[in-house]
C-alpha cells in the first residue's frame, strides 16, 4: 500500500498484469448471473441464466483474502450471433466461504463489427493501485476479438477499467485503453507502399505522489514504437515514450493535460461510463 507521508502518498509504480486468470467455479458464475449482493439494496441487476454466459474470469483478491472477484459477461439472449449482441459486463466481489455476492459493478455494452468478446475475453487486473490509505481499486480489462475495419486510421483494445468499493456497490473512476494504434502518413490500405508511417504503443499505470479530491493522481505511460516501411527492407522503427497524469476530480480521473491531441490515451471503447 502507499504510504502516508505529511498528507501526502508516495508514489508507487504498478503495471496492468498481463497474466492469464483462472475461470470461474460453477457456484461463482451462478451467484454473479443471479445478480443481487447479498443484503438487498446497493449493487443490483437482473438475474439470468448461467447459459447466457459467453466470457467469464475469477481470481483472488491479494487485498483481502475474505474476498474473491469474479468477472463475467452475459447476453440478452442465447440466439444472437457473436459481433450482434446485446451484452452485460458483470464485476463481483465475492465472500469466499459462501460465493454470495458483496459487492457489484454492471454496464451494458454492445457488439459490432470493431467490439466483440471471445470466452477468454475479460481479465481480472489486482496490481497495487492504492488510492488512498485502506482504498485501493480493482480492474476489470476487456480485449476485443472483433476483425475491426480493413483500413483503419486508428484502432485501441484491452479496455482497463478501474473500480473502487462502495458498500456493496464497486463504482468505475477510470477507463483507459491499453492498446492503441494508428497510421500517421499514408492513405488507406496503403499496407505495401513506401513510407507508410504507423505508430503502436501499449500503456502502464503508475501511482504518483500527488493527492487530489482524496485520491492519488496516476500516471499513464505509453510505450510508443513508430514505424515506417522501406522499400526492399525491413521496416525503420523509432522508439519513444509519452506520459500523462491524471487527477481524480471527485467523480473519475480526469486528464490534467489541455491538449487536443488526445493521442495516445484518448482512444478507448466508449462503451464505460461512470
């Protein structure tokens, strides 16, 4: 945890895991469909069948051993072919002992031809995002399978959403895409042309030592690598790195930066909201 140092926190580096989760157990998977915390009011949604299931994870939680978190995606009905349903992202903390739900985050999102979720979908992240002395959020990351468009100008993935506990309900203050990409010269479909120039970068979460509302700031960082293809060879690649800091206002974080230029960090699947 972060350490309080004259009203202030140190700062501490985390990295979104990258580690494949376990699925779920039967019990788990059934109490997280059901929908309800245990103790009526707070987090809620609609009870459904575990059939309507199509991606699900679980995984401890380090903060708390009392607790286990449990990711799962649910349809609107079990007909609707992949890339045109209807969907549910369910986030759940568990009582470990007797799988019944404590805490709930719910958010309908819908496929299309550039969002789309496979069974192995979702990941639970639990890296040490400690926001204040006894707070620390927990994310949920979402990787599209959809084939997108054929001859994009960008394209981001692995939407990392971070959720804090409030009673029994778990409220998202962050979203941001871990992946991104983008062509910055050359015209569509230009894949084989010379001096097409792309740039890729995949981002990390670092705590830093600011306080703001009560929360610690964060520091998004992208790994950038830009590339441009040379004619007869290799492609010349330049590597560089970006960083943003974000401030939580109350509500959710928010970028301190006034920049239009949203790129890297402003691409991301919408379909999350606080």
């Amino acid at each position: 945890m972060l350490a309080a140092v004259s009203g202030m926190l140190a700062p501490s580096r985390v990295f979104a895991q990258t580690v494949a989760t376990p699925v779920c157990d039967t019990q788990s998977v059934a109490a997280v469909a059901a929908g309800t915390t245990s103790g009526g009011a707070g987090g809620a949604a609609k009870a459904v069948p575990v059939e309507r299931v199509v991606a699900q994870t679980c995984k401890p939680w380090p903060y708390d051993s009392s607790i286990r978190l449990a990711a799962v995606a649910v349809a609107d009905d079990a007909t609707t072919e992949a890339c045109e349903r209807n969907l549910e992202l369910r986030v759940a903390m568990l009582n470990a002992g007797t799988n019944q739900v404590v805490a709930l985050y719910a958010q309908e999102m819908g496929e299309d031809a550039g969002f789309e979720l496979a069974a192995d979908s979702l990941r639970l992240d639990t890296a040490r995002y400690d926001l204040a002395k006894g707070v620390r959020a927990v994310g949920v990351v979402a990787h599209s399978v959809a084939r997108g468009a054929s001859c994009p100008d960008f394209d981001s993935n692995d939407a990392l959403t971070l959720l804090v506990r409030e009673g029994r309900r778990l409220r998202p203050v962050l979203q941001r895409d871990l992946s991104v990409w983008r062509r910055v010269k050359g015209g569509p479909c230009d894949w084989g042309a010379t001096g097409v120039v792309t740039e890729r970068g995949t981002l990390t979460l670092a705590m830093d030592t600011p306080v703001h509302a009560g929360y610690a700031d964060i520091a998004p960082t992208a790994n950038l690598v830009t590339s441009t293809t040379v004619k007869d060879a290799d492609d010349a690649e330049r590597m560089r790195r970006q960083r943003q800091v974000l401030r939580y206002d109350g509500t959710r974080y928010v970028s301190v930066s006034r920049s239009d230029d949203s790129w890297p960090f402003g691409n991301s699947l919408q379909w999350i909201r606080s």
